[in-house]
C-alpha cells in the first residue's frame, strides 16, 4: 500500500480506536501517548474530540503504526494482549477498576471469545424426566444468544417464540426512521463482531439481518418453535421441573427457564378518557400503520421516548401538523454522526 493511499485511509478512520488496534498489533504502546490521552467528556465527539494538532500527532503515529504492520504479517513482536487493560484505560480516558477492564476485553473480545461456557454438567443435571432441559422464552437478541450459549455448553434447549421469525423488537419495530440509537460496533455480540457496518447507527432491516444471520450460522434455529407463546409457568419442587403452559393449549416440561421476553414487546396504549371514541387511526408506533397516507394529516404524538425521537422527523416531513404532546422531557446529547454511513476502509 502507498503512502498515497495509507493518508487517504486515515482520513475517514477513527483515528482513537486505529491507534489502539495497532498499539495491540504491534506490542507497542508507543502509538497511544500519554498527551493523546481521550477525554471521556468528548467521548461522542468524532475522534473523541481531538483538537488539529492532536489529530496531526494521530495521524503521524498510526501512518508509522500501519507501515510496521504491513511490513510484517504480525508487526514487530505480534499481538500485545498485555496491553489490553492499559488500552482499555486510553480509550475510556479513566484509570478502571479491573473487574471493569475484564468486562470491557470481554466486549472487545480482541483475542476471540471470552465467554465461551464450560461444559455444564453435574449431579441430576441435565434433568432426564423433562421434555427440555432448558427453554428459553424469547427469540430476540438475549434469547438468541442463551441458545446459543447454551448449545456451546453442550446443553439442549427449546426456544419459544410468539412471532414469526427471530429478531424480537427489531422484528416487531418497522416505524420510519427506526435505527440502533447506540454505535453498531457496541449494539452487537462481543463474540459476532461484524466489520461492514453500513453505519455508524445503522437502521432496523439491518439490525434485523444481522440477528437472523446469528442465529442461521450458530444452527440454533432449529430449536426454535416460532408461533408459540406462553401463558403460564408453575414449578414442581419434588419433580424439580417447570411446567410451562403454551398458548396452543399444549404443556411442556423443561428444567430450567431462560424468561429473555424483553420490555419492549407488550405495547401501552394510553388511558386517555374518551379515547375509544376517536374517530381518526391511532395506533402504538411498535404496530407502525404503513397503509396510511399522511399527506394533508393533523397528527398528534403522546410521548418523547427513543421511538418519538426517531419517527417524529419523517411524520413533519409528511403530514401538514404534527403536535407533539410530552410529559417529561428526555435527555439528549448530539450524535454528529447518527446518520452519517461508515466509510470503507
């Protein structure tokens, strides 16, 4: 690669996080100096707020950095995992606790998956008199990953799931403007690290791919019963079993319960006094009505959540008033780049 093409790369990069992939890549903490230190404050801004002297210094010291590593396939002394907690510390600009720094290699899982289970197995387990040994109610991103989990520990399971398919909120969400409010790269399985993120907050039939394709690629589908909800559950303490009861009518025995139904799937309608008698649509946004044309539309919004915030904007583009009724006012902080896409690189 030429020296041409390495600036062309660092200009659209996160300079912050290059550094410290390639500090880890090479074993040299060199390239995250002391005075490039990021401050937690700006932690949103982009390149954590990195004023242009600081950015040139960046720039120099990953150009350098990248050069090393092309040079050689593992740079000068390979991969550094010693210096995973210090790194930890230069990005977050904080000296952490250590339980803290542990939790953040797992999520950053720069040398594979730390949180693979040990083979799980014991005294009267698993239970041999159960239909399942394990069901998990919910086949959305917690669900998905107990299954998951739980195969790699060579324990069966059940998934129960109300819908259609798996991908929970994010199967369920179809509203305009619906998209991760969190980073991708943070928003996803520390063991399923994805780097084509179109965006930096990418949009609902991504986020929606992305957990179909776990749970295809992890062969976790097929424990799955898609159509099937639960209505009840009771616990037998001398069989040491549940009984879940299914909406179908049929009852199933399982030794453990993983309950990852979430909080989102049960939509409120507001109390309002003489709402039954409006004669206009109205409608929860995670039930979205895209059979409506609001052109000419008076619109009125309840609430200002994560949802209001999304879908709001395209209703003001379309209907010709939108009031918008809030309660309590949400804090914001900017995202200067929430619809911005990710660059290639």
């Amino acid at each position: 690669m030429h020296a041409e093409q390495i600036e062309q790369l660092l200009e659209a990069a996160d300079l912050p996080s290059l550094l410290a992939a390639l500090a880890h890549a090479t074993g040299d903490p060199g390239l995250v100096p002391t005075d490039l230190w990021l401050n937690p404050d700006l932690a949103l801004q982009p390149d954590g707020g990195w004023d242009e002297q600081q950015m040139e210094k960046a720039r120099v010291l990953a150009s350098s950095g990248l050069q090393r590593l092309m040079s050689s396939r593992t740079g000068a002394d390979g991969p550094a995992d010693d210096l995973v907690p210090s790194l930890i510390d230069w990005l977050t600009g904080a000296d952490l606790d250590d339980g803290y720094r542990r939790m953040l290699a797992e999520e950053l899982a720069v040398s594979g998956d730390l949180r693979v289970p040990e083979p799980i197995s014991g005294d009267g387990w698993p239970p041999t008199d159960a239909d399942h040994p394990v069901a998990v109610i919910g086949a959305g991103m917690s669900g998905i990953l107990a299954a998951h989990r739980l195969k790699q520990a060579g324990v069966d399971c059940v998934v129960l799931e109300k819908n259609r398919d798996v991908g929970g909120t994010w199967l369920e969400n179809t509203y305009p403007g619906c998209r991760v409010d969190v980073f991708n790269h943070v928003y996803s399985y520390a063991g399923e690290q994805r780097p084509d993120w179109p965006q930096y907050h990418s949009s609902q039939p991504v986020l929606l791919d992305y957990f179909q394709d776990c749970a295809r690629r992890w062969g976790i589908r097929d424990r799955m019963r898609f159509g099937t909800g639960v209505d009840a559950m009771s616990w037998d303490e001398r069989a040491r079993r549940w009984t879940l009861q299914l909406d179908g009518g049929e009852a199933i025995t399982a030794g453990a319960v993983v309950s990852a139904v979430g909080q989102l799937n049960r939509p409120l309608m507001p109390d309002i006094e003489g709402i039954g008698s409006f004669a206009g649509e109205k409608f929860h946004s995670s039930s979205w009505r895209h059979d409506i044309d609001w052109d000419g539309l008076r619109v009125a919004v309840i609430g200002t959540g994560a949802s209001a915030l999304q879908f709001i904007p395209h209703l003001a583009t379309d209907a010709a008033h939108v009031t918008v009724f809030q309660r309590t006012p949400p804090w914001l902080i900017p995202r200067p780049v929430y619809h911005e896409p990710l660059a290639e690189g």
